[in-house]
C-alpha cells in the first residue's frame, strides 16, 4: 500500500465517473448495504447521500455513524480483476445541518436532477459523509490512501 502517491486525480475521474455507491452501515453488528446516489464535494473531503429518515439505514447511521461507501467501475467482464477500480471511503456520517444541506444539495441535485421531489420531502435526510480516508484498489493489487486535510470546524447546529 502507498499513501505518498498523488491519487486525487484519479479519485476525482472515479467520483465524476460514477453515480451510484454500496454504503455499508452497522445494524447492531450486522453489515447492511444500500445502493446509493452520491456526490463529493470539491474538495473530496465530504460527500453525500440522501435517505427517507424512517429506513434502517438511517436508523443505523444515528446509531453508528461510522460507515464504508464503496465506488467501482466495473463492467462485469473477466478482465475487471485487471481494469477494474474500486474505492472505499471510510467516513462518518451525520444529517447534515442547514449551511452543509445548502452547499450539498445543490450539487447532488446537479448530478440527480430525477431526485429532486425526494428531497423536498420532509422525510428526506441530506446526509453528509465526513472522508477520513479513500482506499483505491487498482491493477488488482494496486492499493493507494489518501486522507483529506482535517476536517474544517462546523458551523453550529441549528436544531
């Protein structure tokens, strides 16, 4: 494993590239997996996801708010174990408050228009995914980390 390579261009061609994650939560120590759209902030250091507040993802997300998102491209052929990339986020995750709702919505809403009625919803929750760290697998077992820049002071809750 390498952390001193440079993987932001290719995080950021892996994020623009793809719509859709598995986000893994903890369900009282069972793993539970969601099909997720997503989108990333620009500077890779958030991203967000949106779910009705009545699932079981979200009620594990306010238990745990430790989770696993992982973003690949494969196309389902043989030679995925050799072209294949995939990424695993660890991040925490929380309901974002209102000023992270007003800067991420915005810019899940640009890459899911056809989302837009959902989150209007009052049930919906913007949820915002703090990165601790990106593991991209390439090559097959190529792996490289980068950990965003701490985490910039949050503004505070206005719930």
């Amino acid at each position: 494993m390498t952390a001193d390579d440079d993987i932001r261009p290719a995080l950021r061609a892996l994020l623009a590239s793809q719509r859709y994650a598995v986000l893994a939560t903890d369900d009282r120590g069972q793993p539970f997996t969601s099909l997720m759209a997503f989108a990333a902030s620009d500077d890779l250091d958030r991203l967000v996801v949106l779910t009705e507040r009545g699932t079981r993802k979200f009620a594990n997300l306010q238990a745990n708010p430790r989770v696993a998102l992982l973003i690949d491209d494969r196309g389902n052929r043989g030679s995925d174990t050799e072209d294949a990339v995939a990424l695993t986020v660890i991040a925490r995750a929380r309901e974002a408050d209102a000023v992270a709702r007003s800067e991420l919505l915005p810019r899940y809403l640009a890459r899911h228009p056809q989302l837009a009625d959902f989150a209007a919803s009052s049930s919906c929750a913007v949820v915002e995914l703090q990165v601790e760290s990106f593991l991209l697998v390439s090559r097959f077992r190529h792996v490289a980390q980068w950990h965003p820049p701490a985490p910039r002071p949050s503004a505070p809750r206005d719930d």
